[in-house]
C-alpha cells in the first residue's frame, strides 16, 4: 500500500467499519464478534489484536461495497504511518 492509498484510507477514519476472521488462539475459545465500529478503531482492535488472536483472516470491510477491504498486514502497516491519529476527531 503506498502513501496516497494510506491517506486515502486516514480520511476515511470515521466511516463505519466491521471485522471479521479474527479467530481466538485458546484453546476452546469461542472467536470474538466485533460490533460495528468506526474505521480507526477497527484498524487499532486488528493492528493490536496480536498476539492474543490469529489475525491472519482478518478483514476490515468499510465504504460502499467496490471499497477494497484491509487485511491484516494493511492495518498494521496504516497503524504504524498514523498511531493514535486514527482515533482523533
């Protein structure tokens, strides 16, 4: 992902966003189900769900359906650019 897309996807930030293929790595465990949040915050839940969750599935679907979707490398990688700028107003 180059800088313009990661910027791209900064101002996007508030957009409603969900989770999922994030899977529990205990054993009997149930896999966590994430409500709806905003899209900072689920880049932060996916960026820092390691290693307490396998992250390897993960995706992060916002926008309108032709949105491409984050996965987990995206996130980490969008983490590391912005930090803590992705749960600013």
């Amino acid at each position: 992902m180059d800088k313009p897309a990661m910027a791209s996807v900064f101002r996007m930030r508030h957009a409603p966003a969900t989770v999922s293929g994030v899977r529990s790595i205990g054993q009997g465990q149930a896999d966590p189900i994430f409500r709806p949040r905003s899209l900072g915050e689920a880049i932060q839940l996916v960026a820092s769900a390691y290693p307490h969750y396998d992250i390897s599935a993960a995706v992060i679907a916002y926008g309108d359906p032709p949105t491409p979707r984050l996965g987990s490398l995206e996130a980490k990688m969008l983490w590391r650019e912005y930090g803590e700028r992705w749960r600013e107003a």
